[in-house]
C-alpha cells in the first residue's frame, strides 16, 4: 500500500528476493565516515537518520497496576483529561483542550478511562502559551459517547452536563486534520490517546472464547471474565519506505485512493515470520515490481489508524522501471529533486502532509524541506 492509504494486508505470502542488507563498512548515504575523511567507521551512526525523540509521558506502569491508582488520580487537583469522542479530540485551535479531571461530571467518566502519563521533568513543552501542560502533571484519556458541544456534522443538540467547562472555541478535531499544527508534545499524546482508545473499541470480547472482557490496569490491560485470560494493546508493524534508483531518483506512487495528484511513499504491513527488511523487499516487490538491493531504517511514528507502527526506511535499487501492481498501486513515478520540487510548487504533485513519516522520508532524501504551493496543504 501507498502511506496514503488503509489498504488491508496483501494476501500474498511470497518473498521476491533476500532480505536486504547493508555493509557496515560501505561508505555513502548507509554508513558514518570518519572525521578525517580517511574512511568509515564500523557500526557508526549516520546523523542523517531520523531524530530520535523522547517519550512523551511517563507512562507509571509500575504504578498503574495499583486497582485503586485510576481512581486516586482522577481526583488529584492538577490531573488533567484530555478527551475523545467519535475518534475525534477537543481542541481549541491548534491545542488540545485539558480540563481539571476532578471537575469532570459523574456522567463523564462512566465510559472509558485512561491513564496516559505524567508529563516528565524534562518534557520539552516550548514557550508559555504553546500547550496548557505543565511539567509533572499527570494526565488521563477520557472517552465520551459524543462530542460535548454541537458541531455541524456530527451532532445537531448540545449535551449541557458538563458543557460549561469546555471553552467556547472548543471544536472536535481528528489528528490528520490538525497532527501537523499542533505542538509535538502535544501531537504525541494525541496519538497515545487515539492508539489505546482504538484498541479498546475493537477488543470488547475475549478472542479465545468470546466472553466480555473487563478493563484493568489503569486502562492498559482487559481481562476476560470467563477464563481470566489477560489481554494487552496490540499494534502491528508496517514498513514505510523511500525506494532510491540509481540515478538518485526517488520513487513515489499513488494509491486507488488517493487524489489524482498526490504520489506518496510506499508501504506495506510485516507479515508473520518476516523481518523488516524482509518485508521491505517483497513490499516493494508486490507494489511496483522493483528489487531492492539495500535498505536502511531511518525512523518510526506511530500511526494509530487502527493500529499502525510505521518504520521507516530509505531503499536502494538498480532497477529503473516501475510496474505498478494496479490495486494497491495505480501509479508510479521516479522524480529528481528539482523536478519534484517544481511539481510540488506548481500544485502538479502534492505531498503527504507534515504530520505523517512519509513526509519526513521524502524530505530526508530531498535533503531539506519542500514548500507547498499552499501552505495550509501540509497542515490539512
């Protein structure tokens, strides 16, 4: 599949070729060099990569285990919640909105509660103003049937329990239509909060013998209560990747879904058994009928739309010809950087948005950024 797209797993079980592999001595885009320029260095980190970040919230598992931790926590002065309802958060603007959890109605919290993390010591929450955390707060995720306040689209009556504490700018919002505006930190924890509310909707019942499962563990775990079998998140694994011919070309494609000028990366989810680098090759292979010689991994995001892990990688090939599978893959096209560049500019190509790893993965092997003929594009 294209990043663009929720395509299901491919049915195909087949591997074209071995798994790729790098040689830690090589030199060039997969290996770091010495200082002096005399050669590389085994096992060196390229400072290419993707940025390593940290984790957004100290997620207190040896605490959240606690029966009656939830509990205290939500009636902490300085808890804040942030809450979802149909997929979508409150935001006002660009910011998620986080009330005092103790405040919250009754009514409120007979749904769906999370506990998300405190906000470490050393979170980097930028100036004041950007985001309505604070260091060492704790925060729990809150799922509501429906959104509080009316917005077009979605409700047509207003719930007034409660509707008092919610700013009057509060909209309903889901992550692709704001992830790229927000604040990291923030965009973060949205994605945490999506992740585990998504598994919780699709896990009611217990998958060996399908009885109601009951939530524990602050949120983390739910047990069966039949056999007592414990239940955990899940996420699956997908590979996301730049595919570099060798003429430095990058490959992009375009999905049955997608807009008729949008060309993305390509991607795919990792079978049983599989490496990823395996499944970068016969990915790859599948999509567009193109072998890939090598491949480097660059950088993870969670993608939580179910329930997505997308790893990054930039790959290379010796082949020069793309053939799409016409499914997953309508389209395939080789761009040169400027060319790309001048596509985006003209509106002849759009990219993926800002808040996604695919454009983080075209834009490192661009080498820099790429302006969007309209700047809100990259927000949308």
């Amino acid at each position: 599949m294209t990043s663009g797209s929720a395509s299901p797993r491919s049915s195909s079980n087949s591997t074209s070729g071995s798994a790729a592999s790098v040689d830690p001595t090589s030199r060039g885009p997969y290996g770091g060099s010495r200082a002096n320029g005399e050669g590389p260095v085994a096992g060196a980190l390229s400072s290419a990569l993707l940025p390593v970040l940290p984790a957004a919230l100290d997620r207190r598992s040896e605490d959240r285990g606690d029966p009656a931790f939830l509990g205290s926590i939500v009636r902490e002065q300085g808890t804040l919640a942030l809450l979802l309802a149909q997929h979508r958060a409150a935001m006002e603007g660009e910011r998620l909105v986080l009330l005092p959890a103790a405040e919250l109605p009754a009514e409120w919290l007979e749904g769906l509660v999370v506990y998300l993390g405190r906000v470490p010591d050393e979170a980097r929450l930028g100036d004041d103003g950007e985001t309505a955390l604070e260091r060492g707060a704790d925060v729990v995720l809150v799922v509501l049937p429906e959104p509080i306040e009316p917005i077009a689209g979605v409700m047509s009556e207003p719930a007034t329990e409660g509707a008092g504490l919610l700013p009057q700018a509060t909209q309903w919002s889901g992550f692709r239509e704001v992830g790229a505006a927000m604040h990291p930190f923030e965009a973060g924890l949205l994605l945490e909060a999506n992740a585990i509310a998504n598994w919780h909707v699709t896990h009611p019942r217990c998958p060996r013998c399908g009885a109601p499962t009951e939530v524990v563990t602050s949120g983390w775990v739910r047990v069966c209560t039949e056999d007592g079998s414990e239940h955990f998140p899940r996420t699956d694994p997908a590979i996301i990747v730049t595919v570099v011919g060798p003429d430095e070309r990058v490959l992009l494609g375009r999905g049955a879904r997608m807009r008729s000028t949008m060309f993305s990366t390509l991607a795919g989810f990792v079978e049983p058994g599989e490496s990823l680098e395996q499944a970068v090759v016969r990915e790859i292979a599948e999509e567009v009928g193109v072998r890939v010689s090598a491949c480097q991994y660059l950088g993870s995001q969670p993608w939580p739309f179910p329930a997505s892990l997308m790893l990054g990688f930039t790959a290379r090939t010796e082949d020069t010809v793309a053939r799409p599978d016409g499914e997953e893959v309508v389209r395939a096209r080789w761009f040169e950087r400027e060319e790309l560049r001048a596509a985006v500019a003209a509106g002849e190509v759009t990219l993926p948005t800002r808040a996604s790893i695919s454009r983080a993965l075209i834009e490192h092997w661009y080498g820099g950024p790429i302006e969007d003929r309209d700047p809100e594009q990259a927000r949308a």
